[in-house]
C-alpha cells in the first residue's frame, strides 16, 4: 500500500503537482480520519473510498489536482460544493489560513455531521460546513474568490457563476453520469473561460441542477 511520502514523490516527480503549499497541506491533514475504521489502511492508496451513504472520498491525487487549479491564495473565500466526510474541505481550509474563509455545502444529513466532526477535530476555525442544496450555490457569503464542485454535473449551475467574483476561478466535473471532464473556468468579464484538466468519474451532484 501507498504511502503519503510515497504519493508525494510520485506527484512531485511526474509534475503533476507543482504548488508547495497544497503538498505541506497534503502532509499535514491525516485521510485516514476521515474514512471508516475498516478502510483506514487503505488510507493512502490512490483510489476513491466509501465513506457511506452512497458517496466517496476521492483518489489523493484527483484532491491535489483540483485543489491545486484553484490557485488559492491565503485571504481567499471559498465555496465547496459537496463537503462530503470533509477532506477536500480540510486541505483547503489549511492552505487558506486564519486570513481566508470556507463555506462547504452538504446535502446528506449523516455527511454534515461527519465533515462538522472531522473539521473540528482538526481544529480548523475559517471553515463551515453548511447543510444546503449547494448546487444552488450560496448567496448569502457570496460573491466567493474560488468555488469548487466536488460531484459530476451536468453543467456548471448559473448561479455558481453568477456568485464566483469577477477573475475568480471555479473547478468542476463536467459531464454524463459515467465519466467528465474537470474543468478548469475563469470569470473574464462575467463568462467562464474554460480549461480542462482530463477526465475523471465523480459520483452525481444532487440538489436543483444536479442529477
């Protein structure tokens, strides 16, 4: 099996991640808490997990890639789309520091409850797991710097676009049910600019525009 040193050397060789700060977040938040007991030797391999009620918590690397196109800065307000157990959420909060700002969306009730506890296990003060249908986005905290989607849509919802700042970034998987496109989407005089970054599968966003 994997291990975290290990899927850092891979990543750091190939180039596939280049930014040091998502790395040192890597290194720094344990996803063996936030997978069952029974997986948590599987921890570190480089494949998605069950984390119950039909989801996943993806592969290492798809969460370093995604994390590392949004380009975070460490005043950055942010919006997750589907906070799942909270890992993604966690690597984020990390990298955006006190300065910066979370807000991830969940819309499983059992899922809240797990991500609200592992983030506070961590101890991580700028981020907030909310439980809304987040593929409406989130009005109230917008407009938001980066926004990111953490489930297969079958596009990206026009109100994500309309509450990502202008020259923000937001990064989804777009496509069918059985395989997307992540895509990389700048905001150039309110119109995403986009660029994709392979294909990946993700299980279905629900909520309004969703699945």
């Amino acid at each position: 099996m994997a291990s975290k040193e290990q899927l850092i050397e891979h990543w750091t060789s190939s180039g596939i991640i280049k930014d040091k700060k998502v790395i040192d977040a890597f290194r720094k938040i344990p996803r063996e808490i936030f997978i069952s007991k029974e997986k948590e030797e599987e921890a570190y391999g480089d494949y998605p997990l069950p984390i119950g009620e039909g989801q996943t918590i993806s592969q290492p690397t798809t969460v370093m890639i995604m994390t590392q196109a949004l380009e975070l800065k460490e005043n950055d307000k942010v919006l997750e789309v589907g906070s799942g157990s909270g890992y993604q959420a966690s690597i984020i909060a990390n990298i955006l520091g006190d300065g910066g700002k979370l807000i991830s969306t969940e819309i499983i009730d059992e899922l809240v409850e797990s991500a609200k506890s592992n983030i506070n296990k961590l101890n991580l003060k700028n981020a907030r797991i909310i439980k809304w249908d987040g593929s409406k986005g989130y009005e109230k905290e917008a407009p938001y710097d980066k926004i990111i989607i953490t489930a297969a849509c079958p596009k990206i919802p026009k109100p994500l676009i309309e509450q990502l700042k202008e020259g923000g970034i937001i990064v989804a998987p777009v496509g069918n049910m059985v395989e997307q496109v992540m895509i990389k989407g700048k905001k150039i005089n309110g119109k995403l600019i986009e660029e994709k970054l392979g294909e990946f599968m993700f299980v279905p966003l629900k909520g309004k525009y969703g699945y």
